[in-house]
C-alpha cells in the first residue's frame, strides 16, 4: 500500500506515502523483533483503514493546487529564511541557561555537595519528586526548558539552508540539549520530542525548497537511522540507570525494558482495540489533551494510560495516538478524522510547493504527529504547541523585524 501511494503521489514525503510507509514500518517492526507479543489483527485492520482515510483525504486535497509563484512569496521566504537562525540560535542560548539553573536549583533543593556521588544522585531525586506528584521546578526554569523545542524545530527548519558549517553544527544543539535536561530529569521524551520536532522541520523545509525531497530512503539515510536509534537506545539505558541513582544493572530487565517499550505499543494498541466498546465520544479531549487540561475541560494525568500486561512480566502504558483518536471519534469517526488530516496535510504540501512558508506549520505538525504517533498524540504537550506558535507568529513578523534590522 505505502509504494502505491508513493508512485501515486511521487514523493516519499507526501502525506498518503509517508503516513503509510512509516505505519507499515512501526506494524512489522515489533512483529520482527518481538514476536512473542501477541498481536490481533483486529487492530492491524483498523490501522490499516486510518492509513486508507489519508489517502482519500489526500485526494480531495490535491484538488486544490494552488497558483503559481509570485515574486512577494520567494521575497517573504528569503526573508524568514535570514532570520529564523538568529530566533534559533537565541532560543537554543537560553534553552542552555535553563539547563544550568536546573542543575543548580536540584543541588540547592536537595542539599547535594559537589561530588561525583551526589551528581548521580540528582537525576534520581528529580524522578522521585516526579512520581510522587511533587512540582517544584520554578516556573523560569521550566520556560527555559519549553524553549528547547521551538529551538529543535526552527534549527531542523533551517539547517539546510544555512551555508556555514558552524552554523549547522549550530542548528543541531537543541538535541544535544535535549540530552541534558533528559540526563538530570531522566525523561526520554525530551529528546525524542526534540528530535521528532527537529526531523519534522527538516522534512518540511525539503518541501518547501524542493530539496531533494525523494531522497530520504536511500542507502545513507537509512544507516544514519539506524546510527540514530542505536543512539537513543543507549541513551534509553543510561536514562534508566541515572533513574536508580547508578544502581546495579540487570541486562535482563534492561533487554525487556526496552523491548516493551519500543515494541509494546503496537500489541497493547490491538489487545485494546479488539475489546474496544465505544460508549462517549469526547471530541478531541484525548488527543488533544494538553489545551484541553488548559481550558478546564479534562485533568492530564502522568504516564494518561494505565499499564497493561502484553506478555507476562512486561508491561507498557504506550497504546498509540490512534487510541485518542477511537477515544474521540469511534473507529469510523476515527476514519473522518485521518481524512480531514491527510486533506489539511496535502494542502499544506503543495502550498509548500509553491513557497507559502506559512504553510510549514500544518505540514510539520503533520510530519510530527505520524513519527510521535506509536507512543500517543504529539498534541497532548502544550509546550509542543506552543512552538508552532511561536514558529507562526516568527514568520508573521519578520517583515517587521526586517524593517527594524534594517
């Protein structure tokens, strides 16, 4: 199905293709490497239905070609394109004094010395003030923090339009940082944020300047894939390890670990869906769980699902963002959804053809959704919202911070 919709469509990075061709990828994956999963096919059914729905959506969307460039776009896109990196490179600065004030907020909350036993020691005491509901992170630190993100999606944005070596290596900090905050809070889904925001601006900047866009499958880029998850795996095992204050470690419980982890969504999704009984609709309170805590509307919990067990000792509580959606919507009004998404997506896609760079927004935020969808909805964090925010109201400015500049 995925290498219809990309002959269909010519390009891996329009919506249909790259919807489908990662879902398949996340579907045979954990069937590979963790067979012993159970996996019902109920569910493979119902993913393969929501991969159908962007198709359909996508075909109504390329009915609406947009008119050809006019000199004001390529004007207002060299524009943004000049000072996006100055944004980037501010947002990144502070996002390191963040990581510095949280570091020496934890040693002055937890009376820590200077030593090497007590640095280990933070990251645990961190997690414990976590999970026992404990908030106490100054609300400075924490918008510091928050401005890693708009940093990781405007540097994935830029960096291949910028020239200067340094400067990509610039571009690239936000993950680095992201690393940080991840070692001293022992939270993985900073830095898988981080870079899910970083990939999702560099694959919408590819469309926008028709960057070799048919090129993100090759050879290369698989190898630099894989470098990547095996780095991230590590990182997966020292963040734990930190978590335990430098514990004993049991590769055994490791090994499962990690395999629950990244291939547990896809049996719990299904065992869940197979008995799945739809009684409310709530209309985008799941999926959108972050703006709706904001308004009052729902209260978000930590870790939003509660564990189950898909094979004796392992356990996971990642049941995928198509769980929202059902939650939502219902499996049809799940199908409705996906094709109003691939609709927006494609649009957004050939807007970007023709260098309506506002039109980056909603086709990063599409990108975003697809590769964070096998945990759950990238919607839910209104710190990830927020930059695209920040990443709209930047382009609707700089003509005016060109003026100032200038």
């Amino acid at each position: 199905f995925s290498f219809s919709m990309k002959r269909l469509n010519k390009s891996w990075l329009a919506p249909p293709a790259f919807f489908s061709t990662l879902w398949t990828f996340f579907v045979i994956a954990p069937i590979f490497f963790a067979p012993s999963f159970p996996v019902h096919s109920y569910g493979i059914w119902v993913i393969l239905l929501f991969m159908i729905a962007v198709g359909v959506g996508s075909i109504f969307g390329d009915q609406y070609q947009p008119k050809s460039i006019v000199t004001e776009v390529e004007s207002q896109l060299v524009a943004v394109f000049q000072i996006l990196p100055i944004i980037t490179f501010i947002l990144t600065i502070l996002s390191l004094g963040g990581i510095i004030l949280l570091f020496l907020f934890g040693i002055s909350r937890f009376n820590l010395s200077n030593s090497l036993i007590d640095f280990l020691i933070l990251p645990n005491q961190f997690s414990m003030d976590r999970y026992a509901g404990v908030v106490v992170m100054p609300i400075s630190i924490r918008l510091l923090m928050y401005l890693l993100y708009p940093a990781s999606l405007m540097g994935g944005i830029t960096y291949n339009q910028v020239n200067n070596r340094w400067l990509k290596y610039f571009m690239v900090l936000p993950i680095v940082f992201s690393i940080g905050y991840a070692f001293l809070l022992t939270t993985r889904s900073t830095i898988l944020l981080s870079i899910i925001l970083w990939m999702s601006g560099l694959l919408s900047a590819k469309v926008l300047k028709n960057d070799k866009v048919n090129e993100m499958f090759n050879v290369r880029s698989v190898i630099t894939y894989l470098f990547a998850i095996g780095g991230f795996t590590g990182i997966f095992i020292l963040t734990s390890w930190l978590r335990d204050a430098g514990g004993e470690i049991f590769i055994d419980t490791i090994v499962e670990n990690v395999r629950a982890y990244f291939f547990g969504y896809l049996s719990s999704f299904t065992q869940w869906v197979q008995s799945y009984v739809q009684n409310n609709l709530l209309f985008g309170i799941v999926t959108f769980a972050g703006p709706a805590d904001l308004l009052g509307l729902t209260e978000r919990q930590l870790g939003f699902y509660n564990e189950i067990s898909i094979l004796g000792t392992s356990h996971t509580n990642i049941f995928t963002a198509l769980r929202g959606v059902i939650h939502d919507f219902s499996i049809l009004g799940g199908f409705l959804f996906f094709s109003i998404f691939g609709f927006i997506a494609t649009l957004a896609l050939n807007q970007c053809r023709q260098k309506k760079i506002f039109w980056i927004i909603p086709l990063s935020a599409f990108y975003a959704f697809t590769l964070y969808s096998p945990l759950i909805s990238i919607f839910n964090y209104n710190s990830i919202l927020f930059s695209w925010i920040l990443l709209g109201g930047t382009i609707f400015t700089t003509p005016m911070i060109k003026r100032f500049v200038n």
